[in-house]
C-alpha cells in the first residue's frame, strides 16, 4: 500500500443511507474508521461505523464533522431526495459549498465527489465522450444538483489548493459504483481531477429549445429585484417605452427610504399606471411564476451579497425559479445581472494580468457572493441551451454617479449607473444573440486597459456615453463631498 492509501485511516461519507453510501461502506478496509452522514438514517449497517445525523448546510455542524478526516467521499449530491425539491439543490449547492470549506481548513487529504453522466444525455449515443468534453445538462434538479456540486467543488480547490476528484458514474450497479470511488479515493491526486466510469446512460434526446420564437415585441418586462439601483437606474430609461411590473421583497416606497448603496447610487421610484408594482419574494417559485405571467421579457436584478443561508436562496434559488417560469410561460429573453467573476485575487483569479479578455473562464473563488452568482450564471446556461432561451448575462463591478464621487479610487471596471441601465435596455431590445447564454462585461471605456467590453459593444449594439473621466484625472472639476 502506497503513502497516499495508508494516509487514509478516517473516511467521511456523505449521504450515508443511501444504497450507493452502504456499498462503498461496506467495501472499505476493516481498518478504516468510518464516519457517516445524513439528514436521518433509515437502517443499521453492517459494521461498526461513527454514524452522524445533520444538515450540511449547518456550517457548525459540518465544522465539528470534518474534524479528525483524512478524506471525504461527498455522495450527497447524487443520492440525496427530498420532497421539496428545491431543497435538493439548496443541499447540494450550499451543503458542497460548506463542506469543502470546512475539509481544507480541517487538512483532510481529499475530496471525492460522485457526480453523474448524464449531464451528457442530451449528446447522441456514437460520441465518444470522455473528461474533456464540456457538458450540457439538462435542467432537471437530479442532474443539475450534481452538476452544480462539481462546480462549486472545483473552485474551491482552485482557490484553496484542496486536493478533489469528480467522479462522474455511469450506468451500474452499487458494488461497481463503490469500487470505481475507492479507488478515486486511492488513487494519485494532486489538483482537481475528473474521472468518468461506466457506460453512458441513455440519451434522453437532444436539447429542446421548445419556445417559439418570438414573434410579439418586447413590451411587457417583469423586473425582479427592483428596488435596487441597479433596477431603479433601468425603470427609469425603461418606462416611457414598456409596460413594467416592478416587484421586490418589499414595496418600493418602503425600500427608497433606506441610504442609497453607495455615493450617488440611484434609489427606486414608485410608478404609476400604466405601470405595476408587486410585492414578490424570488425565493418563492409560485410567486414568481405568477409575476412572469403575460410578460413578454425577464430582467433579474437580484442580489444578496452577505447573508449566508440567503445568498444561496436569493442568488440561486430564485435565479431557477425565474428560469422555470421563463419556460412556463414560453418567455424566451431573460436578462441576468451579476458580479464580474474575474476579480479574486491571487493566482486563482486574474489580478495578476493586465489584458483580461470579454469573458473568459470565470474565478469566482469561495467569496460567497460571487460564487453564488457563478453557480446562477450556470443555470441560466443550462436552461439556455436545453430550452431554447436568451440569456444575455452582464457583469458589473464598480458602479458610480457622474456627479458625486465614488469612494476610493477608480478600478479598471466601473460604469456610471444610466450607462449599466442602458446597457440592459440594450439587452432587451437586440434581436437574436448568437448563442443562447452570453456572458459580456458591462464597464466603461476606461484607460485602465484591462476589462475590454468589445462583447457588449458588438452583440448589444451598446457603446458606454459616461467617460467617467472626472474620477481617475487630476484635471478634474471640483467633486461634490
């Protein structure tokens, strides 16, 4: 037995009382001490285990379960149920997220996810796909809870230097399954790892891209998040044009009274008709679905940057519940809004370059706000390319006023707030996009060099009008405090 295998003497296992977890238990070595985890168990095992009852998602939980591991065999996203089914994702997302964290700053040696293959199904049966082909899963949550595991798994290890291993199974039976994970589990690993094993299952067809197109104006747009400024900027260039139905947690006027975001940033206005107002709580699917009825377009300017459990349910949960009312009601162009994914520092992210391209492969780390946002921007590229939407995704940074200071100095990703609400009304209004989810940045015409925004300029037809030139030159005017 080699270093790497006789280092392992205490395994975790996730998801512990599903069939898949007993046979991997019941196939490591007598001498390895055992801890299992689940929500609840539903029968003894057969040998002598440490068996412990809890949610993932509970971060003091999985810190105290971690203690003491040499490595982790994570199998809760591929076997975990639940009758509420967004709460699958919530598990698999959040609980992985939680997790991960809490193995690498515990010192565990590895992380073994079992992930599926069929988020390759919609790909026909010849193809001959093996780790380097990218997939395309199917909107459904028994995929995407996997799928979105992987995700965040990877850019865990990528920032923290956590060794992991994906795993994705194919067709076969438990005894397999638990062979092909032990010997992730053994095996060489330095990095990030993704291994297939078994046969493909059976293609469930090629994407849908079921909606037809659209052959109404645009005129009706349902805005979610609207009392941000973000939003309040985009009402305000939107309104004399469309028929808008403004919705947030709380009513507008509620939510103006509250200090703006930052110097200058813009605050909601209540609108009168022909305009609406509703009070909708994206985490709320049914709601949300009754929102999206009779509207012809989507724009998605909610946010939670700091709450720990409402990060995931606002940025992710609600970005799905947009996404599944979209196709509900045959609305193919959804705008989504979002922080740049290329700003962590360090070498995970891409501070150390100076020419940064239009969207290259995002770094989100494990800042919780950006990752939640990666894993929506996700989403919105799975929906996209199996339903058949538009997803146009823009990205911020900095935003500022033209006439009261930002705080700090100017970074190379700023815009003023009428330029990042034109660029949405952009987003509405363009046509076709040449593929169903595109990811461009949103930043002005700065000299810093670094952010281009070519993408939004060629495909939106949108050109930044705000220099912001007054913020970053010592010729400029006087500023207001």
């Amino acid at each position: 037995m080699d270093s790497a295998r006789s280092a392992l003497t205490r395994v975790l296992v996730t998801g512990g009382d599903s069939p898949l977890a007993r046979a991997v238990i019941a196939a490591l070595p007598p001498a390895t001490a055992v801890r299992v985890v689940d929500r609840h168990f539903t029968a003894p095992f057969a040998r002598e285990i440490e068996r412990s009852e809890g949610d993932l998602r509970d971060q003091r939980f999985v810190g105290a379960l971690v203690t003491g591991v040499d490595a982790v065999l994570h199998l809760a996203p591929l076997t975990t149920r639940d009758e509420r089914d967004l709460e699958v994702l919530d598990q698999a997302t959040l609980g992985t997220y939680r997790l991960a964290m809490a193995a690498q700053a515990a010192g565990a040696a590895r992380v073994v996810l079992a992930s599926t293959l069929a988020v390759f199904d919609t790909f026909p049966t010849a193809f001959q796909l093996n780790p380097s082909w990218r997939p395309r899963p199917r909107p459904d949550l028994p995929i995407l809870a996997p799928w979105l595991a992987e995700r965040s798994l990877r850019e865990i290890a990528r920032a923290t230097g956590l060794a992991a291993v994906c795993l994705r199974l194919g067709t076969m039976d438990a005894a397999q399954a638990a062979t092909a994970l032990l010997g992730a589990l053994n095996g060489p690993l330095d990095g990030w790892r993704v291994d297939h094993s078994g046969d493909r299952p059976l293609p469930a067809g090629p994407p849908r891209a079921d909606l037809a197109p659209m052959d109404r104006p645009r005129r009706r747009v349902v805005v979610f998040g609207a009392g941000g400024p973000l939003a309040a900027a985009t009402a305000a260039l939107l309104a004399p044009d469309y028929l808008l139905r403004l919705t947030d947690v709380a009513p507008l006027a509620e939510l103006a009274t509250r200090p703006p975001q930052s110097p200058g940033a813009p605050l909601p206005v209540p609108l009168g008709p022909p305009h609406e107002e509703r009070v909708v709580d994206v985490r709320d699917p049914d709601a949300v679905l009754a929102a999206c009825e009779g509207m012809d377009a989507i724009v998605n300017c909610t946010v939670v940057r700091h709450d720990p459990v409402d990060a995931w349910r606002v940025n992710l949960l609600g970005a799905h519940n947009i996404l599944h009312a979209a196709v509900a009601h045959g609305i193919r162009r959804v705008v989504q809004t979002g922080p740049c994914l290329i700003s962590q520092p360090g070498a995970s992210g891409y501070t150390w370059d100076e020419l940064v391209g239009d969207d290259p492969p995002p770094r989100p780390g494990h800042d919780r706000y950006l990752h939640t946002k990666y894993l929506a921007q996700e989403l919105c590229r799975a929906f996209a390319e199996y339903h058949g939407l538009e997803v146009p995704v823009l990205q911020y940074a900095g935003l500022a006023s033209t006439t009261v200071a930002p705080q700090g100095p100017l970074s190379p990703f700023f815009v003023s707030w009428t330029d990042a609400g034109r660029a949405i009304r952009h987003a509405l209004e363009v046509p076709s996009l040449p593929t169903p989810c595109e990811v461009m940045h949103i930043t002005a015409d700065l000299p810093h060099g670094v952010f281009p925004n070519r993408k939004a300029k060629h495909l939106l037809g949108w050109h930044p009008r705000d220099t912001l030139e007054q913020w970053y030159s010592t010729a400029r005017p006087e500023r207001e405090a």
